[in-house]
C-alpha cells in the first residue's frame, strides 16, 4: 500500500464504526467511510468538537450538519507549493482526495525527468489537483475534461489559487467518451492520460456510464491518442469489488499491446495519527514507459 505522510494540513484523527474524524487545516469534520468496520477503544476527544458531521441516508445520499456557525462555505489547504479549496458537498466530499497526493508526486517526477514537453491528458478531471500538479511540473498542455460544469469552475479555482493561470490548460465540460472519439478524428496525441473514472456517472448530455461495461473500452479508444512515446497512463478507482488485478489485465490487454512497458498497481492508503492504523483509500493500476 502507498500512503502519504507529508500532507500537514489534513490528517486522519481517528476512526471508529464507521466514522472518520478529520482535520481540514483546523476543521474538524466527521464523515462516514465503508472500510471503517471496527470500534475504537478509546476515542479522541476531538469527537466531541466537529464543526460539521455528514449524516448518510437510509434513502440514498445524506445531508451535512454544521455544528460550527463559524464555519465558512469554503477554505483552503496546502500541500508544498498547491493551495486546494475545500467545500462540504454533497454526497459527503469536500472536493479533494488527499491520498492522491502520492500520484501528483509520481505526476510531477515523470514530467520533471524527461527531455521533452509533454502534453497531459486529465479525463474525469474532478477539480483539478491532478492537472494543478502537471502543470506546475512543465507539462507542455494539460487538458482537462469533465462532464460536470461545476468542478470545471472549482477546478479554475484551484488553479488559481496554485497560481497557475499562466500555464497552458485547456477545460472541457464534456463526456469522456465522446471527447476522446473526437481527438481520435482530430488526430491530437497526448504523452499522459490520467482518469479517474466514478461507478456511475452522466455526461454533459446525459449519457450513462457504468464502469464495469465502459472502462475497457475507453481505455481502448485511449491507445489511439496516445503519442508515438508515451511515457504515462494512470488508472485511478474507487468503486467498490473493482480489483487491482481487473485494473492491470485492462492495461494488459490494450495500451501494453501497442506500447509494452511496465505495468503495476497498489493501494492508497492514509495513516491515521499518532496510530498504527492505515485508512485503504481506493486503488490504482498504471502503465509506464520502460526506461
């Protein structure tokens, strides 16, 4: 499992039936997660002091409670040199997934070591930490796609807030498969594909996506927009009973057909603090140039 140990301003302060307690740059929020199956002895303190809590429902999705009048609609976080913006969403998510901070490393490396200018390709872009992460290593273009309006507009947030308004970045509201059918025809390449594809999900027109029926495919149309040398393609998931394995036999049988290389995968993890305990935090499987 890869974790992360330098995020200073978001920790996993403890976790217990269900529940995570998180500190958000001096926010305390409560939120549920799946994979917290056990009870705590003896839980923190801190319990007792959130600022917000989110409350799933018996009918799907949930509602947040704010126990803190003074928390404000957004804040930030920051991560060496990235400042990220925080917000209570819906369906519990504050618009950052800090266990990715371990893949904007392996982002920033692979463009910062090679000899050439690279073009990235973001699909399912969310809000942007991903792209913040290749355009402040020199990427040539980053171009960043996602069929919801609102994270393209939080996304832009974040790259300003990174300072990074100056860098070549192209944003799309659009769906993923069919942007990529259309830089198929158009003929445009790209040296990095990233995604970050939800179970389900709709386009900007409303069109269905369900990831055990369309991620093969999509990864297959990917290998036609793939530069003459790439040097990166990232899976990244978070749909429950999707192995690493799946993930792997994906890369496998398209993109290591045309371009062999390197394939591995592994889990993301969060260490809780001042414990022993690791919070599994989704998974990835990823394709790399052999160098």
């Amino acid at each position: 499992m890869k974790t992360i140990s330098d995020f200073t301003e978001y920790q996993i302060i403890d976790m217990s039936d269900g529940m995570k307690l998180e500190n958000w740059n001096g926010y305390k929020l409560l939120r549920p997660d799946p994979q917290i199956i056990w009870t705590s002895n003896q839980k923190n303190p801190d319990w007792n002091r959130v600022d917000a809590i989110y409350h799933r429902s018996n009918k799907g999705g949930g509602h947040w409670e704010i126990k803190n009048s003074k928390l404000p609609k957004y804040w930030q976080v920051h991560y060496h040199n990235f400042t990220f913006n925080i917000k209570l969403m819906g369906f519990k998510h504050t618009g950052l997934f800090p266990e990715q901070a371990y893949n904007w490393q392996l982002i920033t490396n692979k463009i910062k070591e090679s000899n050439r200018p690279l073009k990235v390709l973001n699909l399912f872009a969310y809000t942007g930490a991903a792209t913040c992460a290749a355009a402040a290593a020199g990427a040539a273009e980053v171009v960043h796609v996602d069929s919801s309006r609102g994270m393209i507009d939080w996304a832009k947030e974040n790259v300003l807030s990174c300072h990074l308004q100056d860098k070549k970045i192209r944003f799309l509201v659009d769906d993923v498969v069919k942007f990529v059918k259309r830089e198929i025809r158009r003929g445009n390449k790209y040296d990095i594909i990233l995604m970050d594809p939800p179970s389900f999900g709709r386009g900007s027109n409303g069109e269905v996506w369900d990831i055990e029926k369309d991620l093969y495919p999509l990864v297959e149309l990917c290998t036609q927009i793939l530069s003459d040398d790439p040097v990166l393609f990232l899976i990244n998931s978070y749909t429950t009973g999707l192995s690493m394995t799946v993930l792997e036999n994906i890369l496998q049988l398209t993109i290591n057909q045309k371009y062999p290389g390197i394939i591995s995968s592994d889990e993301l993890g969060i260490p809780m603090k001042n414990s022993n305990l690791i919070l599994p935090c989704g998974i990835y499987a990823r394709w790399e140039k052999t160098k």
